[in-house]
C-alpha cells in the first residue's frame, strides 16, 4: 500500500547500489521493450546513476513502471512483495541481495557474471543464468516469469531451498569446521 501497487500487478526487483556494474540500465531498456506492461519494477539503492537511471526510464516511456526506492532498511518486507528478482551484475564476488532473494522464496534472473551468481542458481531450475548483457533472453525470461505463476513459485521454492546453504547456522559451522581443521595443523 505505501508503495502504491495494486495486488494484480507482477513485481520486479532489484537491490544493490545505482552504478555502472550493477547495470540497472539494461533492466529499464528491456522493460521498455516489454508487450506485457503488467508489471512495476523496483529499485532498492542510491548511487551516482540515479539521476541518469531516472532520466533513461522517462525517455524510454516507462518512468510509471520503475519506481526508485532509495536506500530502505525495510527490504525484507520489498523481497515479501515481489514477485521476481533480477540481479543484472556485471560482477560480483557473493551476491548477499541475490541469496536474499532466494531465501524469500523469489524465482531470480541473473547475469552469469563471473562466481557468485553461477554458484548460487541453477539455471532454468530455481532461476534463469543468462549471459552478461544478452538483452534478447533477458526479455525473454522476464516475460516467462511474469507470464507464468506456477513456473515462479516451483522456481521460488527451489531458490529458497538453494538458498538455505547459506543460512547463518550452516555458514557458522563451515567456519568452525575451518578454524578446527587450521589448529589441527
């Protein structure tokens, strides 16, 4: 309701600082290409692009499709409403906003930029891996997952299970098991 989005409409994510290798960019022009405009696509993060990010969407006509919600310490409750994440990432080393994601149950579609992001999803199971800047897929399964609610929530369910190989309690006692293993030698 604070957002301003009604229940009928699919809700795209994205989290992370507004700057060139977050590449927010890529996401606003294939939205603009979109058929299906049944859609709102959010921006959690600041950053020198927003201006330029603000600009690009008004010029592309979809200014009423992307709304910028800044910095939020409420994100968790933006990852409860959304329905799909997309982590356009040029690189990344482990992608904390994309494991989030899947820990909220969100189907997600990642660049499969070098580690993180190919080491979490699984490619047409609990997401969609597309290579860096292929705008032609990127619209293409954006479109799926907007379209097709029971492929969102069987990838969903898998995201969150993927996902909970890193829950605070298994990653403590990888480092526990680390630490043991080092005063042993």
């Amino acid at each position: 309701k604070e957002i301003g989005i009604s229940n009928d409409v699919k809700v795209l994510l994205s989290v992370g600082e507004l700057n060139k290798n977050k590449n927010h960019e890529i996401i606003i022009r294939v939205l603009s290409k979109l058929t299906n405009k049944n859609f709102i696509y959010l921006i959690c993060g600041n950053g020198e692009l927003k201006e330029y990010l603000k600009n690009l969407a008004k010029e592309l006509g979809v200014s009423d499709k992307v709304k910028f919600l800044g910095y939020r310490k409420d994100v968790l409750e933006i990852y409860k409403i959304a329905d799909l994440f997309l982590f356009p990432s040029k690189r990344e080393g482990l992608p904390c906003s994309l494991i989030e994601a899947m820990a909220c149950g969100l189907p997600c579609v990642s660049f499969n930029c070098p580690y993180g992001p190919s080491e979490i999803l699984t490619d047409n199971e609990n997401g969609f891996l597309i290579p860096i800047n292929d705008i032609y897929t990127l619209a293409d399964k954006v479109c799926i997952l907007i379209e097709k609610e029971e492929m969102r929530k069987k990838m969903g369910h898998k995201a969150y299970i993927a996902a909970m190989q890193y829950s605070p309690i298994k990653v403590m006692k990888k480092w526990e098991k680390l630490f043991d293993d080092l005063k042993k030698k």
